[in-house]
C-alpha cells in the first residue's frame, strides 16, 4: 500500500517554480516506490487533495512579508473541510523570499498549527539574490519527506 505526498506551491516570478520542481524531483526519486506525488498549484489544490495525502509540502513567494494569496487562499479553503481531519500529517515548507523570508513562514506556520499537523523539518528559505547551487536542498525536502513516509517514520 503506497502513501500518498501533496505538493502544493505559488508562483509568479518562476523562482519558486524552480524551486517546487526540485522538490518534485527529490519526491519522486527512483529509489522511492512506495509514494504517490500529487502536485497542485495553490489556486487548484483543495481539500480532497489534503485529505488524500499522507504528508504535504507547501511553496510560497513571500508578498510584501506574507506567503502568496494564492496559498492563503488555498488554506482558506480548505482548513475548515480538514480541521480536525488530517491532525498528526507531516508537513514542510519552502519559500522564496526577497526579503527575509519570516513573515511568510510564520503565517503559514500558524494557521497550519490550527490544523494540528505537525512540521518534520525545519523550511527551505531562499531569501534575497536566487542561487541556483541551492536547489540541491529543495531536492532533498522531497526526497527525505518522500522517504519519511514510505519508511513509516514521519
């Protein structure tokens, strides 16, 4: 029986689609069979897509020190249909970021706190000048989230 991941993420610029495709590629690591990637946009993903996964990761540009509305707009959406529904799931973030990055995590970390998942790893922050050579951590969010969940620890 394979678990299932969600990869929900925003972008405009493209930074942050970079940066979702690495971890869509970490995710879907050869050496991982026994986890199905979903992959949504912010705007598309609802909540029979956070009900459906066993874990999800979340990617944002921070906008003028919030995540994206795109994705407040989806945890609008969906936190009422999963409250009390997906407590325990593991989480990550990623974020991309033109300032420092701490007002956009926060923001999701607290409504996601509602939910009462819990955070497995501590988010990718790619704040100011976008460094290419980074990408390699976005990589291994999704392979260690895949990872996580195909081995029953998280």
């Amino acid at each position: 029986m394979s678990k299932h991941l969600l990869i929900v993420y925003h972008t405009q610029s493209g930074t942050t689609s970079r940066m979702a495709e690495a971890v869509i590629r970490g995710a879907r690591d050869p050496a991982i069979d026994g986890v199905e990637v979903r992959v949504r946009s912010a705007l598309d993903a609802d909540a029979d897509d956070l009900l459906w996964a066993d874990g999800f990761i979340l990617g944002t540009p921070e906008n003028f020190g919030y995540m994206s509305g795109a994705m407040k707009y989806f945890l609008d959406r969906t936190f009422y249909a999963c409250e009390n529904r997906v407590n325990g799931r593991p989480f990550a973030l990623f974020v991309r970021a033109g300032n420092d990055g701490t007002g956009a995590i926060n923001s999701m970390r607290r409504i996601l706190t509602g939910l009462a998942v819990k955070e497995v790893q501590e988010p990718i922050l790619f704040a100011g000048e976008f460094d290419e050579s980074r990408l390699v951590e976005c990589e291994e969010l999704g392979l260690t989230m895949a990872a996580g969940l195909e081995a029953g620890i998280f």
